[in-house]
C-alpha cells in the first residue's frame, strides 16, 4: 500500500542558531527547512508531538501548509540528539507528485519456514530496502513471504517481489535472510598449566625468622668446629 501525505500546520521561524533551536524545542516544536526545486529556502517550525508519531511510523511524504500556501515536500533528513532518541531538526525537500524519488523502506518477513522444522533458524539480514519509486506510490513497507524456504535456503534482494513501479537500488544478489541449523560450539577445555617442580633444597631448613646470610654463617661456623675436632 503506498503512503498518503501527512497534513501539518507549520509555522515560518526567524531565529536561528543551536540556542534558538533549543528553545523552540523546549516550547514542544521542532525546527526545519524546506528546500529544492529552485526556490526560496523556509525555515519552519512543526508541532514535535505530532512529527515524532509519523517520522516513527515511517512517514515520508507530507503536505505542509504554511500562511495558507501548501508544500509537496518529502523528508530528506532527521537529525537525533546525541542519544539517538530526540528529534532536533527535520530537513524537507519539495517534490512533484509525479516525481521519481529514492527512499529507504522497512522490508517485513512474514510466515515460519519450513526449515524450521528441520532445525533451521531463520536470521534476516536486511532489514531495509533502497527503492526508487514515484512519490505518490511509495509503499510505507515490503512483505516477503518465508514460508517456503526450506533448510539451507538463501534468500536474496532479487527473489523479492516489489510493488509495481517500485525499484530496488541494492546489488540483487545481497543477502536479505537465510534459513540455517544453529551448530552448538563446544565450550574451550581448560588447560591447567602444570606447576613447576620446587628444586629440591639442599641443606638444612631455614629456622623460623632466620634469614639466609645468617644460615650461611652457622654452617661456615659449624665446618671450622667439625675440622678442629678432627685434629
């Protein structure tokens, strides 16, 4: 199903500049541009609450009126706090309805393989597609059924059907999912070091507190005693 054009009231803006923008995003408005076609650039301001719901939808095309006058516009740009999470800036370019435009599209998988049976997985790989399509007819998503795929099936960005009119912009031959057994991998065994041997100890124990000079010393002692006897 292609995407219907989102109505919005936006308002003209004068100020410009991070801190301007802060502000006006305080008061729950975004800034934006609009430009293209060879006209004049806008700077507007769109209700937040409103824009966050459709850019999270997936909403493209909007028809934005301003003092009255209405714009074909398509979104070209999002701009995210540092968080990802915020929207701080929208960037519009104007269209003609039967204008030929690139755009990012959502690519769905519908049904439970039949490898699943055999004790396939199936991991999607591609989660978006790069189409190129008249503006009018820009399908808010694709749906691809999986239901067919057996084990060890691939499946590529040429096996899936497009709405008519609808062009994909990707090399066909990517890989968009596959249906594969999950090999469980054996945890590492781990190798005790082998402890090295204590060289044996040749002589008598060290005494408790006793360190070895003073060892050394008595057995030195102990020698010249053993020699005197002898004589």
């Amino acid at each position: 199903m292609a995407v219907k054009s989102i109505q919005m009231e936006v308002k003209a803006r004068s100020e410009r500049g991070s801190r301007a923008s802060k502000r006006l995003r305080d008061t729950g408005v975004i800034p934006g541009v609009i430009y293209g076609h060879k006209e004049a650039v806008v700077s507007v301001t769109l209700p937040g609450r409103d824009l966050k719901q459709h850019l999270l939808r997936g909403a493209h095309l909007f028809e934005l009126s301003l003092d009255g006058k209405g714009e074909t516009v398509l979104v070209k740009d999002v701009q995210y706090d540092h968080l990802g999470t915020e929207v701080i800036h929208v960037d519009f370019t104007r269209v003609d309805l039967h204008e030929r435009v690139k755009v990012t599209v959502p690519l769905e998988l519908k049904g439970t393989p039949k490898g699943e049976a055999d004790g396939g997985v199936l991991t999607q790989v591609i989660a978006r597609l790069e189409v190129e399509c008249v503006v009018t007819e820009i399908p808010e998503l694709i749906r691809h059924n999986v239901a067919e795929m057996v084990l060890d099936e691939v499946l590529h960005i040429k096996d899936i059907k497009l709405p008519e009119g609808v062009s994909c912009l990707q090399d066909g031959e990517l890989i968009v999912a596959t249906v594969r057994e999950v090999l469980e991998v054996a945890a590492p065994e781990v190798v005790e070091a082998a402890t090295s041997a204590e060289p044996e100890v040749i002589g008598r124990k060290l005494a408790e507190g006793e360190v070895e000079g003073e060892a050394a010393a008595g057995a030195a002692e102990k020698g010249g005693e053993k020699k005197a006897e002898k004589k």
